[in-house]
C-alpha cells in the first residue's frame, strides 16, 4: 500500500494525510467508539476538519516517525480506525504516547493488540523511546486489557478536570507505561 509507515501480520498501518477526513468523520459518528471520549456525541465535520486533523498531523510533522496512522486490514484494505505514537508536546520527546481508535466491527478481533504491539515494537527499536505511555478511564476495561496486552502495566489510577462529565468518570483514569528496560525482558 502506498504510504506503508508499518505492516503487521494482518495490518497495514499508513501516515493520516488531510484526505482522510471522511474516514475520520465516519468513525467519530458511532457513539459506541465515543462512548469513553465523550459520552457518545460524534466530533462534527467542521471540528475535526478546523481543530483535530491540524492538530492530528501536526505531531508528524514536529516529532519525526512519530504521529497519527491510519490503519486497514491487510488482506481486504478494510479501514479499520486509527493509532497514534506520539510524544506530548509538553513531555520528553522520547516518552510517546500510545493511543488507538477503531471501528465497532474491528473490536474484539485483536487488532489493536496487534497493532499497539508493532508501535511499541517501533518506539524502542527505531525512535529511541525511553518509555512508551497510555491511558483511558478506569470503566474502559476494553482498552485496558489491550494496554496490558502490549506489554504495559499500570502505574496510576488520577482524577482528570474534564470539561463535561461521562458516564463512568468518577471513578477516574488510569495510565499505563512500559520502560525500554522491560520490554528487553
């Protein structure tokens, strides 16, 4: 696939360019992959395409190999949602962010293992990355195991000054980390 960033067994994972706005559009809309990000309400066109895919391709261009990369399923180039690695613009640039979103019909299936798995794989090998980080509300038990399923452990449980409230965020976020030394392990 043109614009291959990583391949998996069963993935194929490319940089985000302003073209996939649509793809974007069409996996913010399903209330069940906004369920844990905002309650279920769908990102408009217009922010996605004014505010987050700016933003979205921003962190390639400042932090290069790293960024935002939409991933298909190898065999029938089905979109299945997206990855990122990425530092935090105020953290150490060799301490990236893992983070994923993907289509209902790719839960449950491992691909977000597998493709969380590749990136952390990439950040020790290739980009010098210290320690690789995640994190998703307590309730997310989905997300958590596939963080742990990567090879991350979690380090804290933190409360988080969120705008509006969902459902489950009383109970708060929890991060996940894996330092270079234990993934050698």
């Amino acid at each position: 696939m043109a614009g291959t960033f990583l391949e998996t067994e069963r993935l194929t994972l490319r940089r985000l360019t302003d073209s996939d706005l649509d793809l974007l559009v069409e996996l913010d809309a399903d209330p069940a992959v906004m369920r844990y990000l905002t309650g279920g309400a769908p990102n408009s066109r217009e922010r996605l395409a004014t505010d987050f895919l700016p933003r979205m391709l921003s962190h390639g261009q400042r932090f290069p190999g790293y960024g935002f990369f939409i991933a298909h399923e190898k065999t029938s180039g089905e979109f299945l949602g997206w990855f990122h690695l990425r530092p935090d613009p105020d953290g150490p640039d060799d301490e990236p962010e893992l983070g994923y979103r993907l289509r209902q019909s790719a839960w449950g299936k491992g691909y977000a293992t597998e493709g969380s798995r590749a990136l952390v794989e990439k950040a020790f090998t290739e980009l010098g990355a210290k320690r690789v980080y995640a994190s998703t509300m307590v309730v997310n038990t989905g997300s958590r195991r596939v963080m742990e399923k990567a090879g991350l452990r979690q380090v804290r449980t933190y409360f988080e000054d969120w705008p509006e409230s969902i459902e489950g965020s009383e109970h708060g976020d929890v991060e996940y980390s894996l330092d270079r030394s234990e993934w050698r392990k």
